[in-house]
C-alpha cells in the first residue's frame, strides 16, 4: 500500500458486548476493504474500537453506501460511529522507542499530567497507554516515541520524585521479553529485616550494632570495616543461633510472588548479601534460587568466633557477583535487573541493565535507574511490563 491510497478511518464507541468486533468487520467485508491497522480498548465496560481500512473500489459513490451501512449498524447496536476519509498508513513512530511505567498508590491526574507534559518536552510522542495492574498499586505504561531512553529517564526521575510516584525507563525492543537474571539484597529487600541484627539481639548487642548497620548503609562508614566491627560482637554466640534467626526471618511482602512469577516466566534469580551464608543458603533452597552469595560467619567448636570467612561481599562484590551470575546464566548484563536498598548495592545497581532501589536510603534513590517507594517487592515485576493479570495467572496453578 503506497502512502497515497485512499483509506478510512473507522471509529466505534459505545457499550460493550460479546459481537461488537466481529460485527463491525462482517459489515465492512461487503466492500471487500483490506484491513491495516486495529486497535480496541474495552474501559470499565464501554469499548472503543478503532479500524483503519482500505476504501472500498468504486470511488465516492461506493464510500458513501459504506459509511450509511456502518452507521445503519451502528445504531442497531445502540452504538456511535466515527469514518473519517484519508491516505496511507498511521504515521511512521519516531525513532528512539522506550516504556516509561508509572506507579502510583494512588496515581493521580495531576501526577499523570506532569509526567506526560515532561514526556512531551523531551520531544517525546505518547503512542498508547494502557493498565499493568490495579492493585497493590496503580501501575501504567506509556509507548513514547521521538526521543531517546536516557534523556526521558533524566528528565522523569526528578519529577516522579516531586509528584510521589515511581517512575521507570527502559528501551524498546525484543530485549524486553528476552529471557533474563535478576539479582537482588537480601537485607531490607527480600527480607524485612537486617540478618546481622537479629543475630545480635541474641547477643545483647542489637542497638550498638543497628547503628554501626545505618552508618554503613548510609555510606558513612566502609563497609568491611563496619561487617568486622559488628561480628565481633557476636563472638561466644552458641551455633543453635542461627537456627533461631533462620526462623525469625521474615519475607518481604510480595517476594515469594515475585520470585515464584520471574521462575516461572523463565527468568533466573539470585541474591547477594553483605548477611551470611547461614541465611542465604537457607532462603536459596526455600525460595527455589539458582544463585545466592554472602559472607560466612566462622563456627568454631560449635561457637561463633566473632569473625568471617572467605571473600568479603561489600558493594565492588556485589557488582563482581551480578556479573559472575550472568556469565554462569549466560545472560548479557544488559539484561539484568538488579534490586537493592543500600549505599553498598550501588555499584550492582548501576552495572545492571536495569537498577532498581527499593525503598532505599536517599543516596540510592538518586544514583539508581529508578526506584520502588511502596512495600511490595513484588510490584518491581511491572517496571518488566508484566501485568497483574499475568502474575495471578503464574501463580494460581503449578
């Protein structure tokens, strides 16, 4: 079809019901029109239906008996129609193809209005929008065209911080859908708590070691200094601690679902953890995870010796391990997603493909790709385009 063929517009709204669809192309099949482009949303139960056909052969006169027929059923439908006369295809798309997903609890008009202002002033053209899920949180992605990934993610971070959502940018294309890693802290991620104060509560040293933890995940103090500093007060504990803390571990809401959607679609998944073995191993085979990496606390003699062993897991590790894992998954780092909360998952977070930190300390929000303020880990699952209805579906059978 050349870019001077007559062609029709075709627009249907109105209340929907089963027929509709296949109603309006048995109509349009009398004239023996080609079909070019469709595109039907159905919002809370009134559809909007849009055809982009040949016009029929017969020039005016055969248009004409078109559009009275279209609009004769139509109205038998009790519906209302639109046919607007043209030449060719849509528009070529702009180059420079990214999703921008929006989340919002609740997502607001005003919060809908700046992002798709700021989308516009990038030189960006919003081609389609539609819903990934409703619940636990609104989350909505936009088709943008005309400009390029990095300078959307740019201009839409800062705003989505100003208007309370959490906005992410990712580039078009079949990498998307690929098969894919995600790697992710434990400590305040996965899990609700820090591993390293629950072995301390036991040692009656929870708040000297919960601030020296802070400080750390702050970037205030130097990470394998501060883990040193902090295990040695747990020197003397009794190795039964670790099956205590093991059941005092609580997940983060939306983790198994997380998990158990990402298996499913095929991805492969791992943590890394400035924690200890002594949790991580247990959550690899609880979980179903085919990487997991921490330190070690050292048992001596069925105590603990208030030191680690091995190499140290501190945030140039961790980025050392999401890399290890995407040569043994054989997966681009391109194609990574990494998670995390602290001033030490920075360097993971930022060697990903994508970044993503969750209800993380400042620092972090600012250095990531994007960020997760709300508490559900599972929601990180919609910056990947799945939507709700895809995870439910994962997670109703086996």
């Amino acid at each position: 079809m050349s870019d001077n063929t007559p062609t029709l517009l075709v627009k249907i709204f109105g209340k929907d019901r089963p027929g509709i669809t296949a109603g309006l192309f048995d109509t349009l099949a009398a004239y023996a029109v080609d079909v070019i482009d469709i595109e039907q949303v159905v919002t809370r139960g009134r559809i909007t239906l849009c055809a982009l056909v040949t016009a029929p052969a017969g020039g005016a006169g055969a248009e004409g008996e078109l559009r009275a027929t279209v609009h004769s059923w139509a109205e038998s439908m009790r519906l209302t129609t639109e046919i607007i006369s043209g030449r060719g295809d849509n528009r070529p798309r702009g180059t420079g193809r990214s999703h921008v997903t929006v989340l919002g609890h609740p997502l607001t008009a005003e919060a809908t209005a700046a992002i798709a202002a700021r989308i516009t002033g990038t030189g960006g053209n919003i081609d389609r929008i539609f819903r990934l899920a409703k619940y636990p949180v609104t989350a909505v992605e936009f088709a943008v065209s005309g400009t390029g990934t990095e300078v959307l993610r740019t201009a839409l971070v800062t705003e989505s911080v100003a208007l309370g959502v959490d906005v992410a940018v990712v580039a078009a294309g079949l990498q998307r859908r690929a098969q894919r890693l995600v790697v992710m802290d434990v400590d305040s991620t996965l899990i609700q708590d820090e591993v390293i104060e629950l072995f301390a509560a036991h040692a009656g040293c929870e708040a000297e070691v919960a601030e020296v933890t802070a400080r750390a995940m702050r970037g205030e103090l130097d990470f394998e200094q501060s883990l040193h500093a902090r295990v040695a007060l747990l020197a003397g504990l009794d190795e039964s601690v670790v099956d205590k803390v093991r059941a005092e571990v609580r997940l983060t809401p939306g983790a198994r679902t997380l998990i158990k959607t990402l298996k499913r679609l095929g991805f492969q998944v791992g943590v890394v953890s400035g924690g200890f073995t002594q949790v991580t191993d247990d959550l690899r085979e609880r979980l179903g995870l085919d990487f997991a990496s921490a330190n070690t606390l050292e048992i001596v003699d069925g105590r603990l010796t208030g030191r680690v062993t091995g190499e140290i897991v501190d945030r140039a590790g961790k980025a050392r391990l999401l890399r290890r894992f995407a040569a043994e998954a054989g997966v681009p780092l391109s194609q990574t997603v990494a998670i995390g909360d602290g001033a030490n998952d920075l360097d993971m977070l930022n060697a990903a493909g994508l970044g993503v930190a969750f209800n993380a300390k400042p620092v972090v929000r600012e250095a990531a790709h994007t960020a997760v303020n709300v508490p559900f880990l599972d929601t990180v699952l919609y910056l990947l385009g799945v939507t709700r209805e895809e995870v439910e579906a994962a997670n109703t059978h086996e």
